[in-house]
C-alpha cells in the first residue's frame, strides 16, 4: 500500500513557483527551441536559414508562423506599454463618395491593433509577387509564404529595437532609421534568398513588396466599400 501511496505521490502535479513560471514561458516563447538562434541567424544570413528550413533541416529554428507572431506580439506589446503610435496602415483617401468612414476606421484600427496577424497577410500578397517574379526558382507559394514570415517577422523586431533605442536616448529620429532599416531587412533577406550575388533579385525583391503592400492595401479598401454598402442596404 505505501508503495501504491509514493507512487500516487510521485503524480501529483508540483507546487507552481517562479522556476515553474519561467519554465512556461520559455515553452510559451519557444526560446528553448530556438527562438534566440533564429533571430541572430536572419541577422546573419537569413537566406540560407529559410533555404535550408525548407530544404533541410526545421528542428533548430523556431516554427515561422511562431516566429511572425510572436514578434508581432513583441512589437505591439513596447509600443502599447510606451504609448507610442504606429500606423500600420492607414486610409484618408475617400473611395468614391463614402464620407462616414466608419467601416474603413474599423479595419484600420484591427489592422494597427494586430500587427502579427496583418504582417501575416501583407506577407501572403509579397509571397504571391515573389513566386511570380521568381518563378524560375520553383519555390511554391507557401515556401515563400515561410521566406516572409520571418523577413516580415525580423522587420518587426528591427522596428521594436530601435525603438526602445529611441526612447533611451529620447530621440525620435532613431525610430524613424530602424521603420527604414527593417525594410531594407526585408528587401535584403528576400534577394538573398534566391542569390545574394545577383542585384537583380534585390531590385525585384523591392518590386515585389512593393505590389504586396499596394495590393494589400487594395483588399483592404474593398473591404471597407463593401461594409459601407452592406450599411446602407441594412
């Protein structure tokens, strides 16, 4: 019987403490899985980590749907906590003679409000470019979706550092250079990618997010003119 009791005991769940805290949120963040790996890797050589995610090896990097998301969660968490205002995207332009703006306000706060999820689907329209213009390569949409997910994601938390730069050192200036250095990220990440030695693939990566951003914003506003419409007739 006091075997049967010490073995009962032995399956009880432990006391929850601080080791048990940060042992969730190491899971929670994946860190243990790579999180901090991938990051100094995208920094280094961020088309060989993806080529080689896709082709090889998807063990030591952190998921790319993860890795989006949680840096997404990082950037909107230090702008929320700071106070900082960061329009995503934004739509002052009227669309035929809507003048309420109320729906094309709703989307734009989700937009801005969910960072991570909207740099997913601005992701999804570059990948489809990025197939187009380098179809040669015969990487599918989805692989390329991958390739997005983390140079969208790394652009974020490019974003997120200088921006706690800025704010250490109380200068705006230095949060303006990292929105632009982490579309350079991106443009670099995605060139290298296909070939880091031909300047070609970074003129049509620029192309390519170029059209993505442009056709995002797009679906975004026919969106915003169908939900007017629905308004009216309801």
């Amino acid at each position: 019987m006091k075997e049967v009791d010490n073995l009962e005991e032995n399956k009880m769940p432990k006391r929850i403490n601080s080791s048990y805290i940060i042992y969730e949120i190491q899971h929670l963040l994946h860190i243990e899985s790579g999180f901090l790996y991938t990051v100094k890797q995208l920094f280094i050589r961020p088309g060989k980590l993806v080529r080689n995610f896709i082709l090889d090896d998807r063990s030591k990097v952190t998921k790319p749907l993860i890795f989006l998301i949680f840096s997404g969660t990082i950037f909107t968490l230090i702008f929320h906590f700071f106070h900082i205002e960061y329009v995503f995207f934004s739509f002052d332009q009227k669309i035929g003679n809507i003048d309420g703006f109320l729906e094309k306000k709703a989307i734009s706060d989700w937009t801005n409000n969910h960072i991570g999820y909207s740099s997913l689907i601005i992701g999804f329209f570059i990948a489809l470019w990025t197939t187009l213009f380098f179809k040669k390569h015969k990487y599918n949409v989805y692989e390329i979706t991958i390739l997005l997910c983390y140079s969208v994601g790394q652009g974020l938390l490019i974003i997120s550092l200088f921006t706690l730069v800025s704010i250490i050192f109380k200068t705006k200036s230095i949060a303006s250079i990292g929105v632009f250095a982490s579309y350079f990220y991106i443009f670099w990440s995605i060139g290298q990618f296909f070939g880091e030695k031909r300047i070609i693939n970074y003129v049509k990566a620029i192309i390519c997010c170029i059209l993505g951003a442009v056709s995002f914003q797009l679906i975004l506003m026919l969106l915003a003119y169908i939900f007017h419409q629905l308004g009216i007739r309801s």
